[in-house]
C-alpha cells in the first residue's frame, strides 16, 4: 500500500458510499448554497452556546451521512472526526452520542483529509466494513476560541479568513456503489516562519505545495491526471501563494483545475469574508458537498483535494512562535474513465 | 485485520523495534525511576516555559527512540502523536523538528495507545515501512490548562491525580526484532453523568471495562491469555471502581494480573500525588520503560494495555457538560510462548 515515502495508494479501491453537509446562514447565502444537505438560517442552532450549536452541526451531519449510506450506526466500525475546539469536544461529544468505536484525529483544517485518508486506510486494509470521517467548524466558537468574541466586534486585515460554520460526513465502505478513495499523501510539518494568525493562508501555502510535489512523486503522474486539484483553506491570498510556489518548481499545473474551497464557498465581493473561508468544515463541506455532486453528475472523474492546517495555538502565538503547518491530500476517482 | 465489531488483529504481525522514555523529577524518584531513559532533575528543562519544556520532553523521546532503532528518520515514514495541550502543539512542535509525515491524534490520555493502534495498523498493511508513536504531558502545562497554574498552590481533593511528566515514543517496523503488536481494540465514548473533573478516574473506570470487555469478546478470548493487563490512569479511585465493575460483569480478571500505570509509576504514601499519576505521558512511560523492560527481560510474555482517556475540556466543564470517556487497547507480546 505504501508508495514512495509518504503516501497510500488503496487498492482494494474504498468506496464513498454517502456523504452529508449541515451549514450556517453565510455558506448558505454563498454561490454554493444549494449543494449542502442543511442549511441552518441561525447561527445558535437554538442552542445555549456557540459549543454546543457546533457540536449539533457535526451531529446533524454524520447522523445525515450514516442515513445517506442506507445504513445504521450499528455497522459503522469506527468513527474518525476531530475539530478545531480545544480537546476536539464537538468531535468527542458527537461521538458520545453516536456511541460509535472512535479515533480522535487533529490537524487543525486539514483534519478534513486527515480522516478521510484515515477511514480509506482502515477500510481498504479490511479494518472495518465501514468507517465514518467526519469534521466541523463554527465561525463563533473559532474567533472566541483563537481571537476575539465576535461580538466584540474587532477590525480585521484583509489577509484574515473567515471561518466557516458547518459540518461535513462521509461514510467509506468497503462494498457498494459510489466514487473511490484511490490515493492518499500524509503531509510533514512546513514552517516558513510566518507569525501572524491573521495570514494562515500565506503560512499554509508551502505545506500544500510540500504535499502536492511528494503527491506527484510517490505516485510519479501528473497535475494534469486530475481533472480537479483543490487546496483545502488558503484563500485569496495563500492560494496566490501557492500557485506562484508551484511555478517556480516548476510543476505543471496548466495541465488541471487549480482551485481553493475556501475561495469557492463564498462570493468574495459581497460576503463579509476578508480573503475567504476557513475552517476545519471549509473544505469538508465543498468537496462532501459541492464537489461530491460535480462527480456524481459526471462534470469531474479525477480530483485531488489538499486540504491544508496551520497547527498553532493562541498559546503558542502568545509565546513567540511561528505557525508550523501541515497539508494532506486525498484522490477521489468516479471511476468512470477506468 | 476486522475482529468482531472494534478490534484489529495484526496478521503480520508489527514488530516494536524500540522505545524510549524522557520523565520529570518526580517520575525518576518513584518506584519505576530506573527504567526510564532520560530522567530530568529540573521541570524546566531549561526552557522558557513550560509548554516549551513539555514540547522538548517529545523531541527528546521521539529522537531517542529513533536512535534506539538504529535507524535515522528519513526512513520514518509517519510519525503518529498527540497530547492534552489545546491544538496537540507539544506533538505538532515536535513533529516539525523531526520533518516526519504527521498523524495528529488525540484521545485524551489514551493517545499513547491510539497512536500504537494506528501505528501498528499502518504498518501491518503494508502502509509504512516504520511507524513511529508518541506523547506526551508535562505536569505544570496540563495543570495550568486544565485546572489552575502550580505557582498558584490550589489545594486539590484526594481523588484527584497528579500528571506524570514525560514522553514515550515507539518505532514500529514491519521487520526486524522485538516484542509485536498482536491486537487492538479502539473504544468507544461512555459517559457515566460524572462532571467532577477532580475525579478523573471514576469518569474513566466504565470506559476501560467497555473496552475490554469488547476485547475479550471480539477475539475471543479471557483476561488470563494475559501475564498482565494494565490500564492506563486510572489511578487509586478509578482502578477499584473498574475491578468492581469487571467483578459485576463477570469477567473473570483472577486469571491474569491486572494493574495501572497510574498507580504504578509512584510511591503513593511518600509523594504528594493524591490518588496516583495521569496525562498522556503515565501510560506511555510505564508502557514503554518498564514494561517494554519486563517483556525483553522475558517477566511477562503477553500483556494488555488499555489507556483511558477524559475527553473534556475546561469549556465543556464550565458549561456544565459531564465527562465524556475514552479508552483503547493494545496488546503486545514477546513471541517467545507462540
């Protein structure tokens, strides 16, 4: 299974048998409003705090996902989820009520892939006939958590993104019908030595393009095999970034899509948003939701999503330190060119 | 690799090639303070904080085990690992220093068997030629976090558990010599009400005993195809309340020894540590120095280590939620008996 260094190439060929995605009013608001499953028209979910509103988003989702996949919880083998809350609670609590064998996975937003690459490994493996990946993010709980209290108010650059408020499912199989889990690359830790948490997307960059150049090594194919390549968060800026980065090494992006879900989820001239979404939920919701759909309908067979996390903490900001960052990429194929 | 509903069983059997082990003052005075690698006399570590302190603790033991190995780290192909800090940073840290693909993972403190479980699986399939596990807790970073800083002088009830300082890190090879990984069952979350977070152990007992009692029935087996099982942190409280409740069940645990690390790693009626060690660190530590120490030394042959873990933070603790609990198990043997 492994090829090359860092990467999983699944041959027994792991299948997407659902997947589910619950959003707030912004991402429903936004140019991709209509591809998720749920659209909550109010921020608390009518819950008492904003932790617990994000918590029923995760909730809502995977319970979506198992009903989606024609299954019950009962035959899901393990849950993988992890979020950006401190100790991922709105995981570990959403797994309590699931009651579902759990692995509590962190890479801040490219926690999304993490677990999906994950739930293929132990499906594919025959570790489990099913396995649930699962993440979420609340605007709220994120900028009381990692900044200010939104009703604080507080003035932000341009450079700053906005997380997004949503949650998104999959359910892996190892039998039945739907897209395929083909590969997957586990990213290193990349630190440029970028400091400020008001411009993830620029310390995110090179770890997406780290793991877009060992995808394409380990595997030795081309950008232009995917119909669709998607970085998970980087935004406006970051993903600049990055397709600046990935000239200079030269590697042959003009041969695909290059794309950013954190650029796709929101209309960036009249949405509140600074340089676009983030968020552990970013690139769950557009590649479970969004993406998802484009493969069913057949308008992709191959993509690539490189979902990207910047791995600090507010105590580690606090302390003097640079943000170190991490990407890991997941292919999923509709099989259909095969 | 599925057994019954949770559980792996590593056909190919996953070898432990090394371990290494990096503990505190406190932990160097107790009972098990010969069997640890590194015993540092100073909780600073020279470092400016304590956060800094517990992220050296990881690069310590993760360097060491590496070493240990006889092999360098760009033949690691991931390095699997977490912690109790918000946003695992002490791992994160830690796994940019060492420049290894990265699984974050957290469980709490059943993190140090989570991370072995996954670690042994990516292996086992073929997914890594070498795996490395680890975590990590340092007793001043989690107290601060969790509860109030040490400086402060907080009195403490005597079902609270003092967290062990130190780092454990395995290299696990699909080749090569050492006591093997042989089986592991990923648990699920129970919540028994508790809310008390001065008695974590009361909240973990249930999970450890769902845990094992879905080893048992998985693959089939009794608690005396065991020389030892051993839970993670549960301490004097926790580990009573388990040894009832397996009593209740039926289990018959008379067949084996069964212990805790949390009780284990000190001296309870000489040093100030209440009810007996925790953090992530306590199982790793034990499991790793001197257990790992007893297998080579051919004491025990098969052995069952069920880390437990408190899935709650401060948050979900002042919003009045009660602790959600986790705990993974992972069996290792020597060979020598098969």
């Amino acid at each position: 299974m492994l090829r090359g260094y860092q990467s999983w190439a699944f041959e027994n060929k792991p299948v997407i048998l659902s997947t589910a995605t619950v959003v707030g009013p912004e991402e429903g608001n936004g140019p991709l409003g209509d591809d998720f499953d749920i659209v909550h028209g109010d921020m608390t979910l009518q819950e008492k705090t904003w932790e617990k509103a994000e918590r029923k988003l995760m909730e809502e989702a995977t319970k979506l996902a198992i009903e989606n996949a024609k299954t019950t919880k009962e035959k899901i083998n393990f849950y993988v989820g992890g979020d950006l809350m401190n100790q991922i609670i709105s995981n570990s609590f959403a797994a309590r009520t699931l009651s579902v064998p759990y692995l509590g996975v962190f890479g801040a937003c490219s926690t999304s892939m993490e677990s999906l690459a994950l739930a293929a490994m132990i499906v594919n493996t025959g570790g489990a006939n099913y396995a649930l990946a699962g993440t979420c993010s609340h605007n709220c709980t994120v900028e009381k958590q990692f900044r200010y209290p939104t009703e604080y108010g507080s003035q932000k650059p341009p450079t700053a993104q906005y997380t997004i408020t949503g949650a998104g499912a999959a359910v892996v199989a190892a039998k039945g019908e739907g897209p395929i889990i083909t590969r997957a690359t586990i990213g290193r830790v990349v630190d440029m030595g970028i400091k400020d948490p008001f411009n993830m997307g620029a310390a995110m960059a090179p770890a997406a393009v780290d793991t877009l150049q060992a995808h394409f090594r380990d595997f030795r194919i081309e950008p232009g095999y995917y119909d669709l390549i998607v970085t998970g968060d980087l935004a406006k800026v970051g993903h600049a970034i990055a397709s600046e980065l990935l000239e200079k090494h030269k590697i042959p992006m003009q041969q695909t899509t290059f794309m950013d879900c954190g650029l796709m989820i929101y209309d960036l001239d009249k949405q509140p948003v600074q340089a676009g979404g983030s968020g552990c939920g970013c690139s769950a919701v557009v590649t479970y939701g969004h993406l998802m759909k484009k493969m069913r309908n057949g308008e992709i067979n191959r993509m690539l999503v490189v979902a990207t996390g910047a791995l600090l903490s507010p105590l580690s900001y606090q302390q003097g330190e640079s943000i170190p960052c991490i990407a890991h990429a997941v292919a999923i194929e509709s099989g259909r060119r095969e």
